[in-house]
C-alpha cells in the first residue's frame, strides 16, 4: 500500500479531525495491500469554500475499488438536523455543509478521468471501477450518530470514530465494497491517479492491430511503445508533484528522471488548490516555453477541469526582455531598477566578471529592498543559473519562502553537482544557514529530495553519456567525476571498489529497474547506439543525411521525431547544420534549423531539427544525431574540455530511444585517442549486462570534482 499525503498544514478546525483519519488509513493497511491512499487529493472543485475544495482522502484498492472520503471535525451536537443533501449546523463557523455531495463530486471528477481511457470502460462504455463515496466524522461515536440519525433516509454512509481502528475501516469498506479489479484494470487506474493521464497524449483504445515490440519492424513501431499508451508517475514521481512545501526545496535528479513534468505538475496543483496565489515556472531554455505551458495546462484542466488563470500562474524565462517578460525583469521593475536587456547587459558588465545574468541580479539586490509579490516561484534547469538568481527569487517570495527548484545532476555546462544552500542564499549574521535543506517539513514533505530513476534516456546511452562525459576511460585519465560511492548512488549505480584508493579498480553497474526504459528488454530496438567515423566533414554528413532519409522513409519516423546535435564552435557548427539541412532538402526532407526560427520553439511539424547544444538542451527527441565529436579533442576551441565533455554528455542525452554519434578522424593522436576511448565506452555500456570499470580518479588531477551529493545538499 502506498501513502502519500501532499504535505499542507493548516490552523482550522477539520485538521485535527483528519488526521485522526490518516493515521486510521495507513494502520489499516499494510505491504501485502496492493492500493494508494491520499491525504489531500487534489481534484479541485474551484466554486467551493477554501476548505472544501479538494478531495479528502482518496483511496484506490484492488479489493475495494475506489473510495473517495470528505472528513468533518463536528461533534454530534453541531449537526441540528440532515434536510436532503444540506446539514444545517450550529456551533460552527458554517451554517450549512454538504458533505456528502462533496465527496460524491470529488468522486465523479475521478471517476470521469478513469472514463476517458478505453482500458476502464466495458464494451458498451460502464466505467470498470466501483465506487464509494463517505462522510468520514471522527469525532462522533457510532452508537450516538445511529441513535439520532440512523432513521433519515437521507443520512450518508459516515465513518465514525468507531470505525477507525484498523480492522473495523477494513470492514466497514469491504461492506460497501463491489468485485475486485483485476490486475491490469487496477494498473491502468493507478496511473491515472497518478498524473500520468495528461503527459500520455491522446487516450486510445488497445485496438490489438499493431505489431508488438518484438514484431516491429520500423523505428516507427517501436517508437509508438515509448511515445503511446498510458503513463504512470512511480512513487516518489508522484509525491513530490503533489506535495506543496512550506519553505524552499531543492530537487536533485538524474536527467530524464521527470523533473521538468513535476515542477509543472506541482505549479498546476498549486493553482488549482490556491488561485489567489502567485505563482512563477521559470527556466533557461527559450524553447521549453511550449512544452512548459501545455503540460501545465493539462495537469490544471486534469485537477480543475479549467484553463489556468495566466496572470496568476506565470511562465516566464529566467532572464526576460522588452517583447516576453521573464523573471529577473519583472522583479527589476517590482523594484524600481531598470531592467537590462542582454545587449544592454554585455555594454554594461564584463564577462570576465561572469555570467552577465548573475551580474544583473546583483545590480537589483544591491538596490536595496524587493517587494515581496510571489507566493511561489518553480526553477527549472537550476544548474544553469548562478546563485545571485536564486538569491533574487527568494527575496521575491512572501514567507514562508516556497522557492522550488530543479537541479540535474552532470548537466550543467557551469557546474556539476548542486550547490549548498549557503552558496545560493548565504548566511544570516549569527553564521546559521539562512536556507536550511535538512529533515522535513510538516506532512513528512522533505526539503531535499533525489530522483535516481531514468525513464527517458535507454540505459546504455544514460551510462555511455557518463562515461564518455566524465571521461572515465579517457587515456589521460578522467576530467570530472563523482569521486564517492554515495554520490554515484545517489544517480542509481552500484559501485564495486574503493574510491579512497586511487588508481584501483572501480566497477559501474546501472541496475535496470533504475532505467526501466519501454523499450529496454526489446531486441528489435537495437542497438540503442550507434558510433561512425569519416574521413572529412563531407562524408559525415552525407552519411548521416543518408541515415535521416531511411529513417523517415524506410522506418516511416516522423520528421519532428528526428534531432541532430551539432557541436563545435558556434560558426563551424552552424556552416555542418546548413550543409546538413542542404542535403536534407536534396532528398525532399524539410530541415529546421532551430537558430534561424522563434527561439521559443525547438521542433516543427514535418522537419528534422538541426540544433547546436544550447538549444537542444531541455528538449528530446525519438533518434538523435550527434554531429562533430572529433571537436570534444579539439584543444584550440575557445570552451575547456570540462564543457567540450559537458556538451557531449547533453546531446547524448537528448535521445527518447536511439542515438548515433559521428565524427571525422583526423588521423592525428588526440582524435585517435578519443575514438579509441569513445569505443570501449561503447563496448562496456552496451553489453549484457552493462558494465564498465575505470581506475578511481585521484582528486587532485581532475578539472573537476562532484563532491558526495548527499552531503553537498546541506
């Protein structure tokens, strides 16, 4: 049995009352049940009282079906009387309630979201899950409410106080309780309580026509395996999407662990509970504005049926300008400071200073006091901003200080592993962390959490882009690396050896269920990577053009399925991106070539992306071409090969299913020895299992180290 409580408090009366009912529903229920129970289910009636506008409890059973529980704190004296639907009260802030048709809506809101996937309905339509909806009154014995109300015959099914022990709840809902669902109906509700219905697309039936996994012959087919169906968020998906902390919190991850949809989710859910207050999503990445806005509006509509209110739930850039508002603009103006546009920024700052948008934000701090005007503010991409960003959202915020943000762990083209609280926020004058990220909040809601399971990326590309990117089995020795056996845990890897011994052996092994990728144990989807080198830039790029072509020919995969990373500097980069989308046009394929377009979008319908790292960066794609990694050894670029590696690892890592990487050999010992490298890494990664073991990086030799995350969070 699962138990997940979304962590709000609250000074008002039926608080007492339902936690009274919490702690009867998780002693109720044990490992051998196979169900969830929710305290505080977010399916969102917005005309109601503020107190009254979500689901209770929530609870979905094998055996029982669903059950939906509206709680009331009233001792039997508040209730005067029960006229139909209505009670009148006396006592109480309230002069009436209707708890039983709130339970009874709540419940049919549910119960419409399991009705839109053909896996819940019957052949003429019925819904396939039972369901129950009660009064829950924990502080009323049965004894007493039978003596008075038990002769209404408008009196709701209640759970009363005598019913709260462990075996008389099981007893009281298996009375009401219809046939047990079978193993894939339970499945298919499950995932959509748990929020996977509006990141699933389209509901459709399981018709049975097309080929399974292992029959497919296209890319196409195989993809429909990643791309369709029903998803589901697992456990701690799920938590911390619902979950609204009383204070700031960090979320760390490995990418495609899900954490860009659950900072979505999360702002949706606040929404819908709290639309008085303000909320702010914002990020680095110009073009994640449309994936960022629909999948928020969809978590809003699935929680509150409507569309969200805009000027309350934000969506803004970190940085900001004159044509889009962003959040270092808007607190600028809030403050009274004229807020720099980028061109005004590189007049203004030197670059030597660092990064011109953290130099903004000090000039705003050191203006003196910010308005506190958000109730709220989501970071995504945190890796990408420097400190004084965060410094500036927290002082935006009205306590108590709910800033959220999202770090990926081995991402950042500017550091590796998130920064400690007093790194962004500083000190208070006493020396105490004016940020503190340990323990929990109230409802068990942790301040810093870790995401170790990778759905999007397939395993041997996930542990080839680590490898390769950290430089593990590089003939010079590794450039950046976690050095700790607790800091590789904690991104979903066993390790074998002993990190303290420098130069012995240390063993990677990535267990599946930490990569449980659809398409993971499917051998018509291999190889999942793919590695060719050329003689000069014109053959690669013939080749991979060739590759496009079959790929939408020949395995019928949609243009906008395709993604080419580019690396390199910027001007040789975009020369291979055009060259490539001229050779595209040549076999009738339409390019988009993302640094000629809205920097707001990344893909178009119908055309192949050809993108440079930057821009690729928070977008995937079904197959990923990457271009160039002969420019990762390339000494005279102007980037360190802390971030020549860095790029490498994120365009990898843009790949939903396959990847391939090309390269020229300029037959010369640096390009020699990074494919000789490239190679083993390849071998390991993709073997069965995958399995690689490098010589444990002394400290002191690495360009950069990614000191042990759990320790790093405080």
């Amino acid at each position: 049995m699962e138990f997940i409580a979304s962590g709000e408090g609250g000074d008002h009366a039926g608080v007492d009352a339902e936690r009274t009912v919490w702690r009867a529903v998780t002693r109720a229920f044990g490992p051998g049940d196979r169900g969830v129970a929710y305290w505080r289910y977010p399916i969102v009636s917005p005309g109601r009282d503020a107190f009254d506008r979500e689901a209770d409890f929530v609870l979905l059973h094998e055996a029982f079906g669903l059950v939906v529980i509206e709680c009331k704190g009233y001792r039997l004296d508040h209730v005067a009387a029960i006229e139909g639907d209505r009670w009148r009260l006396q006592g109480t802030r309230q002069s009436t309630a209707t708890p039983y048709t709130q339970a009874r809506d709540h419940g049919f809101r549910l119960l419409n979201h399991l009705d839109d996937e053909p896996a819940l309905t019957d052949d003429r339509g019925n819904p396939a899950v039972p369901a129950n909806f009660l009064v829950a009154l924990p502080n009323v014995e049965r004894d007493a409410w039978d003596d008075r109300f038990g002769s209404v015959p408008s009196a709701p099914p209640v759970l009363t106080a005598s019913e709260l022990t462990p075996g008389s709840l099981r007893e009281r809902l298996e009375r009401t309780a219809g046939e047990p669902l079978d193993s894939a109906t339970y499945g298919a509700a499950r995932a959509v309580l748990s929020g996977g219905q509006p990141i699933s697309g389209e509901s459709r039936p399981e018709t049975g026509d097309g080929p399974s996994p292992e029959d497919a012959s296209t890319k196409a087919e195989l993809y429909e395996h990643v791309a369709g169906g029903l998803k589901r968020l697992d456990a701690k998906q799920e938590a911390i999407g619902l979950q609204v902390p009383d204070g700031p919190q960090q979320i760390r991850g490995i990418a495609g662990s899900g954490k860009s949809v659950l900072l979505a989710q999360k702002a949706a859910q606040m929404h819908a509970r709290h639309p008085d207050w303000r909320v702010v999503v914002t990020f680095q990445t110009r073009s994640l504005y449309p994936t960022v806005i629909e999948t928020i509006r969809r978590y809003h509509e699935h929680y509150a049926g409507s569309e969200p209110d805009w000027d309350r739930l934000q969506v803004l850039h970190g940085w900001g300008g004159r044509t889009r508002r962003g959040l270092y603009y808007e607190v600028a103006q809030a403050a009274g400071v004229e807020p720099r546009t980028f061109d005004d920024a590189r007049s203004a700052f030197d670059r030597d200073d660092g990064d011109l948008l953290a130099q903004c934000c000090d000039e705003v701090l050191d203006a003196g006091p910010i308005p506190e005007r958000y109730d709220a503010i989501l970071v995504d991409e945190a890796q990408d901003f420097e400190p004084p960003l965060f410094r500036l959202a927290y002082a935006a915020l009205r306590p108590p200080k709910r800033l959220v943000w999202a770090y990926d762990e081995a991402q950042s083209l500017q550091t590796l592993s998130a920064p400690r609280p007093t790194d962004l926020f500083g000190t208070e004058p006493d020396g105490t962390p004016r940020v503190d990220l340990q323990g929990t909040y109230e409802g068990g809601v942790q301040k810093s959490e870790v995401m170790r399971t990778a759905y999007r990326t397939p395993r041997p590309v996930l542990m080839l882009a680590h490898v390769f990117g950290m430089g593990l089995l590089r003939d010079g020795g590794a450039v950046q690396a976690l050095t700790t056996q607790s800091g590789w845990e904690d991104i979903g890897y066993e390790v074998e050896g002993d990190f303290r011994q420098y130069g012995s052996p240390v063993t990677l092994r990535r267990p599946a269920e930490h990569s449980p990728h659809p398409l993971s144990g499917v051998d018509a989807a291999r190889p999942f990577v793919v590695t060719e080198t050329f003689d000069d830039r014109g053959a690669e790029l013939d080749a991979v053009a060739d590759a496009i072509e079959r790929d939408v020919t020949r395995h019928r995969l949609a243009p906008e399925r395709i993604a080419v990373v580019v690396l390199g500097p910027v001007h040789d980069s975009r020369d291979w991106g055009e060259s490539l989308a001229d050779r595209l046009r040549r076999r009738d394929i339409d390019p988009n070539l993302v640094w000629e377009s809205d920097p707001d979008v990344f893909d178009r319908q119908g055309a192949v992306t050809i993108s440079r790292v930057n821009r690729a960066k928070g977008n995937q794609a079904a197959q990923v071409y990457v271009v160039g990694l002969d420019t990762v050894s390339d000494g005279s670029r102007s980037a360190d090969l802390v971030q020549r590696r860095n790029e490498a690892f994120v365009a990898l890592t843009r790949t939903k299913a396959w990847c391939t990487v090309t390269g020229v050999d300029r037959d010369d010992v640096a390009t020699d020895r990074l494919f000789a490298e490239l190679d083993d890494a390849v071998a390991g990664t993709t073997g069965r299992p995958p399995v690689v073991t490098f010589p444990a990086p002394e400290p002191a030799n690495l360009q950069r180290t990614m000191v042990d995350a759990t320790l790093d969070a405080f």
